[in-house]
C-alpha cells in the first residue's frame, strides 16, 4: 500500500489543479457578466424612471 501514496496524492492534486485551470476562467467570465448586467439594469431602469415621470403625450 506504501507504494501506491504518491500515485494517490499527484492523482488528488491534478485533479484540483486541472478543476482550478478550467473554472477560475468561468468564474472570472460569470463575474464580468453579473457586473455588466448590473449596469445594464441600473441604466435601463433609470431610462424607465424618466419615462414614466413623463406624461403619455411627451413620450
């Protein structure tokens, strides 16, 4: 059983290393996304405050 611990260990590592190289860039994406999506939001709904401020007619 002795010999099979660093087999073991480099299999666990490479597994959270190659887990790590291929999500943080997601993750990374999906962040950049959530945050551009919060302008978007922030600017559509201003644009929306303003138009219902205005009456029907100065649409």
């Amino acid at each position: 059983m002795k010999e099979f611990w660093p087999v073991i260990v480099i299999t666990i590592v490479g597994f959270f290393g190659l887990a790590a190289l291929l999500l943080i860039p997601v993750w990374k994406f999906l962040n950049k996304e959530e945050i551009s999506a919060e302008k978007w939001d922030e600017a559509h709904s201003e644009q929306k405050a303003s138009n219902s401020q205005k009456g029907p007619s100065e649409q």
